[in-house]
C-alpha cells in the first residue's frame, strides 16, 4: 500500500513541475493535460487506499526519512493514511480532478495557462501534504504550502491592481492566524516532547486542563484563519477576484476545509477541553447566520457562493465544536461536492455573460444553457439541504446535534439559517436562469460551456445526489478513530416533526425566493430600488461595515505609524547612522588615497613612516606594561 500512499502524494508535485517547465512558453495544451491526468492518478491510488481501510486494513503509516533530530526533537517526514486521512485524501484528489479537467476548457485563451496549472497542481499537493502528515510540523509545512499557492492564485492575473490586493489581503490575514497557530504548536512540543499525532494525543489526558485550554485556543485561531472564520472572515469573500476554478478548489477540497480538518484531528485534545469546544460551537453557530445574511443582498454571483462556503463551515465548527467530529467531517465531503459544483456552474455563466457577475444583468439563461442550469439548480437543492440529496443528511445531522445536546440557541439559529440559505440560493437560481432575458439590454449573446467542461463537472452531480446514502458506510469506517457517538432525537414523532418541519420551512423559503425574482418584473440595473435606502439592506450590503472598520481603525492608522517610523526613525536615525558611517570612511579614503599614488619614493616614504610609528608605539607599550606598577604609585599620589 505504500507505493498507492506515494502515488496519491506525489503525483500532484509532478504535474506541477511538468507544467513549471512551460511556465515561461506560450500556451500549451499539454502543460493542462499532463497535470490533470496526474491528478486522476492520484484520486485512483486515493480510491484503492480507500478501498483497503474499509476492508479492514490497519493504517497505513510511512517514514522518508529524518527531517530534524536534535535532543529530543525527533520529527521525521512522515504521512498516515487512516479512515480521516483518506477521507479527505479523497475529497481532495476528487474535487481536484475534477477543477483540472475543467480548467483545461476554462483557462483556454489565458496567456498563463501553463503557470496556472503548475500554481493548482502546487496547490493541491501542499494540501495532500497537510492532511496526509502524521505530525504537527507536516501539517504545519503544508498549511504554509496552501497559503503560499491561494495566494499565487488568488493574485493569478496581478496586472488586475483589485486581484493583487485580494491576495495579499488572504496572505496577510493567515499570516497573523498562523503566529497563533504556531504558538499552539510550541505549546504541544513543550508540554508533550512530542509532535507526533499519536505520542501527543498519547499525553494530553495526564497535563494541566489550564495548558490544555491554550493549546486549544491557539491551535484554533491558525483554524480561525485558514477557515475563515470571523473576524479573520473578510478576505475569503475578496479571494473570488482569482480565476474560478481556484474558488471551486479553495472552498470546495483545499484552504477552507484545513481548519475544520485540524479541529477534527486534534479531537483527543478537544475533548478536554469541553468549554472551548463550545465558544467554537457558538462561533461557527454566529457565522453561519452572519454569513447568510450577506448573501441575501448581495449582488455578486461568485461573492455570493463564498458568503454560503463561509456559512457552511459554521455549520462545520458547531458540529466539531459539541464533539460530533465524524458528523463535521460528513458535512465537509458532502459540501465540496455540492459547492465546487456551484462554482463551477458559476464558471460557466461568466464565460457565458462575457465575465459579467451581476445576476440582475442575467436572466432567463436557462434556455441557452441547460446543462449549467440543471447542475446549479440541483447542487442548490442540495445546498438547501432538500431530501434525499447530500445537503440534507449532512446538515440536518448537525441540527439534530444541536437539539440532541441541549444547545437550543445553536439549533435555532442553525435552523433559521437553513432558511436563508435556500433562499440566497434560489434567489441566485431564479436571478440567472428565469425570468426577462435582461442580457440582451447589454447586448451579450451566451452560449454553454464546452462538452467536456460539462462532462468534468457530472460527477460532483451525481455525488452531490447520492453522496448522503453512503452514511452509514462512512459512519462505521470513520468512528473507528473518531468518537462513535450516534446523534438522534429520542421520540420518534419529534424527529418526524423536527425534519418535516424543517423540509417545509425550507422548501417556503425557495418559493418565496422565486416569487420575487423568477418573474418578469426584476428591474435593471438595480432591481432592489425600493431596498436600498433602507438602513439594514445597506448595513448587509457593506458587510456590516466591517471592512470598513479594519480600513479605517487598523490599516489607515498603521500605515499612519509606518510613515511616521519611516521619516523619523528609518531615514533620520538608521539611515542618517549608517550613512554617516559612510560618509566618515569615504571621507578617510579620500584623504589617505594620497598614499597610493605609484610613486615608488613617496612609497618608500610612506613605509618609513609607517616603521618608525610601529617601533614608536612598541616601545610606549612595552614601557608602559614594564612600569605600570610606578605608574599607578605616581598617578594615586597625584590624586587621579
């Protein structure tokens, strides 16, 4: 199994360096080809090594090699395959396969096809790296490993000055997640003397409930970025400025899902510690609603997709949080294919609409693409958690956690969300493919997506369907490291209410969303004219001003204090020193230069005078040690 181990590690590195070796060529189709059927090679090796552990087989556990040994410090370069591990092994090589093949038709007349597959290959590779490392310092090199690719991605076309600040925003923004992330990991070294995942969770049960809780909260605020979760929020909605099969990969296999996954690894330790576990709960409860009340207004095609990634991973951190690990991991696999699907789909209409976002531009598409319409329309089914899709037995499971629990504002809240999020989503629907066909106002003439990019897309459809009826399956294989704690309502007539109730409460919610916007009457430009004085549409519409607020209370008085640092410390102190320490020796060789002037009796000279100062101070110094004792004797009697 270790060769299908490798295999399903390695071939997203070859597919990118294959394709580095074009980075500089004009486009080549290969450099897209090669890339994607290694990533297939990778997704096959993650099947037969899926197939192994649910045929029983003990984990699978590799050592390359040493990578640091000193003292105690033992880490080597090490990689696991377990029923976690190979959950999101598959995941990630699925969905990535997929967004490969996809971006071959996507990223067609791109100049930087070739880079751009070299940079997504990379990408998937650091995240193969992070969920398949057995120890805290692999995790931690391929969680750096997907920072640095989001934001090669992100920033793809940098001549866009609004795609360079999006990606530096990401970056930025992780970047002070992961001081806290590192903190944690510090933390678990110097209290365990170990980063091996199975030494450390060996250990935690015997220290101090106080450490435990910091080794916690530091641990989840490095989630906290990477998963976007608030305040560290704001550059996940920013990062659609990249090309959208990176949104598709980012949301859907890679990035986002790190700070669930880590949460869900790190499980001995949370359950530890039951009172952070349930700030993490409430938080991701706030967020999910948080998010989807931004979608609601919003008039952003892709922005509205992030603002439900973003929603969703709540629903993900309140399912981790109360100790439902396996039921978090659920909802991530069912949830990337239902949303790189959405995106995907979203690819399609911009290609269409000549890379136009406003879906009040859109309208009545669905008569020139139908294929882009049937598979949005149904991952939005499933998004809304509508039976029998994926949606519905991964997200109602965490409603049923909540109300199992005894967190009845967490199930409430979940549960309002549930409804907002059907109706962003079909609002979305109902915007691009019903009604007037306002497109031609601006004389846009769409056309479907090529064959093949529809044929890529069809198996996130189909799972996207049926995934959810592999729960059971999944439950028995994954609960055989994670808690295998089962989640239902005690009466059966309040579970039949509790899931009827919500069905209904949903499906209202999609009807609601196409009366409004699925007729005739959707104006343009605007569309929302008699909402937009009104105090909470604008407040949802500025992201509750929060960007606002980090601009104006954090980065302008930053960057206040940086000029000042700069004129009056930097150019006035450090470069004044180190300028006037140049300007002394110039000035010394400018007036000793004379020296060297190649004439051979002002060289001798010179050397004379050299020797005779030499001897001079000899003779001072040696006199001086020979007689220091009289000297003292003579110096005290003076008084010095």
């Amino acid at each position: 199994m270790e060769l299908y181990l490798y295999l399903a590690l390695f071939s997203p590195l070859a597919g990118s360096l294959f394709a580095g070796l074009f980075g500089a060529s004009p486009r080549t189709k290969i450099a897209g080809v090669v890339p994607s059927l290694l990533l297939l090679l990778s997704f096959v090796s993650s099947t037969v090594l899926l197939i192994y552990i649910l045929s029983g087989g003990e984990k699978v556990h590799v050592e390359m090699m040493t990578w640091m040994a000193t003292g105690d410090l033992y880490i080597p370069f090490g990689f696991i395959v377990d029923q976690v591990s190979v959950t999101m092994m598959m995941v990630v090589t699925l969905v990535s396969t997929v967004v490969h093949f996809y971006s071959i038709g996507y990223m067609d007349h791109d100049k930087g096809f070739n880079r751009f597959f070299s940079y997504l290959s990379a990408f998937v590779f650091s995240m193969m790296i992070l969920v398949m490392s057995d120890n805290f310092a692999g995790l931690f090199i391929g969680w750096e490993g997907v920072g640095l690719c989001s934001w090669l991605l992100i920033g793809f076309w940098y001549h866009k000055e609004s795609a360079t600040w999006a990606a530096n925003e990401a970056f930025i923004m992780n970047r002070i997640a992961d001081l806290g992330m590192l903190i944690g990991i510090f933390l678990v070294y110097w209290n365990t003397g170990s980063l091996q995942y199975d030494q450390v969770f060996a250990t935690v049960g015997s220290l101090d409930k106080e450490v435990l809780t910091w080794m916690g909260i530091f641990l989840f605020i490095g989630a906290m970025g990477k998963s976007a979760q608030f305040p560290l929020h704001t550059w996940l909605a920013d990062a659609m400025e990249g090309p959208t099969p990176v949104s598709a990969l980012i949301h859907a296999a890679t990035m986002v899902t790190a700070g669930v996954y880590l949460v869900v690894r790190a499980n001995p330790l949370y359950d530890l510690i039951p009172n952070v576990g349930l700030f993490i709960a409430s938080l991701g409860a706030f967020v999910a609603l948080f998010a989807a009340s931004m979608a609601l207004v919003n008039r952003d095609m892709k922005r509205i997709i992030a603002y439900s990634t973003l929603s969703q991973l709540g629903y993900m951190f309140v399912a981790a949080g109360l100790g439902a690990y396996w039921v978090a991991l659920f909802h991530l696999m069912a949830h990337a294919f239902f949303k790189a699907l959405l995106f995907l789909g979203a690819g399609n209409v911009m290609h269409a609409m000549h890379n136009e976002l406003d879906p009040f531009k859109m309208g009545g598409l669905r008569k020139v693409m139908k294929g882009t319409f049937i598979m949005m329309t149904l991952a939005s089914v499933a998004l809304a958690g509508i039976y029998p899709f994926a949606g519905f037995f991964s997200k109602d499971l965490i409603l049923e956690v909540g109300f199992v629990e005894n967190h009845y504002i967490i199930y409430t809240v979940l549960l309002f969300t549930a409804g907002l999020t059907a109706f962003y989503s079909f609002r979305l629907v109902a915007l691009i493919f019903h009604g007037e066909e306002r497109y031609k106002l601006f004389g846009i003439h769409p056309h479907e997506a090529y064959k093949f990019m529809l044929v890529a897309m069809s198996p996130l459809l189909l799972l996207a369907i049926i995934a959810g009826s592999f729960k059971m399956t999944y439950f028995e294989m994954v609960t055989a490291v994670l808690p295998a704690t089962e989640y239902h309502v005690h009466s059966a007539i309040a579970y039949w209410i509790m899931t009827i109730g919500t069905q209904l409460f949903v499906i209202l919610a999609i009807a609601f969303a196409y009366k409004k916007y699925a007729n005739n009457k959707v104006k343009v430009p605007d569309g929302t004219s008699k909402m937009e004085n009104n105090l909470c549409y604008k407040t949802l519409s500025n992201q509750y001003y929060i960007p606002y607020i980090y601009e104006e209370y954090l980065v302008k008085p930053y960057r206040e204090l940086s000029s000042v640092f700069w004129k009056q410390v930097d150019m006035k102190v450090v470069d004044a020193t180190v300028d006037g320490i140049a300007g002394i020796i110039y000035a010394g060789g400018e007036k000793t230069r004379v020296m060297q002037s190649g004439n051979l009796s002002t060289m001798l000279k010179w050397m004379v005078a050299g020797t005779i100062g030499l001897l001079s101070f000899a003779v001072v110094f040696g006199l001086a040690v020979r007689y220091s004792g009289e000297i003292k004797i003579i110096l005290s009697g003076l008084g010095v």
